[in-house]
C-alpha cells in the first residue's frame, strides 16, 4: 500500500482567523479539501497527510476517487 505524499496536496487558501492562521489544502485532482490550524506550511502539510494516513486514504484509492471526479 504505497502513501498519499506532500506532492498529492495543493495548497488552495492561507488565512488568519481569530488570530491563528488557517490553511485549505486540497487532494489534487478531486474535489476534497481539508482545513486546518498551523504555524508554518510544512506543519499544514503534515497535519494533511496525517488525517489522509487516519482516513485510509492510499495511492490506489485516491488514483479511483481521481477517475470518478473526472468523470463526472
């Protein structure tokens, strides 16, 4: 089971909410972004691939969530 890695992420947003900085991060080519706290880029990164780890999510299964975005 090969991992989902930082090259799979696309940062979509960095913003300041109530005094902390936020960031969405998207899977590339699927419509599933995540939003989360962070002090630096590489932390938002990590805590991303942490959920996706937690999730399941694996290369396999996100190259078929890929396909069915692409279809539709």
């Amino acid at each position: 089971m090969s991992e989902v890695s930082k090259s799979d992420l696309v940062l979509v947003e960095k913003y300041v909410f109530l005094g902390k900085t936020r960031y969405r991060i998207a899977l590339s080519g699927t419509n599933i972004v995540f939003n989360v706290e962070a002090s630096s880029d590489e932390e938002a990164y990590n805590k991303v691939l942490e959920i996706v780890r937690k999730m399941g999510i694996d290369r396999s299964l996100l190259e078929s969530i890929r396909a069915k975005v692409k279809k539709s």
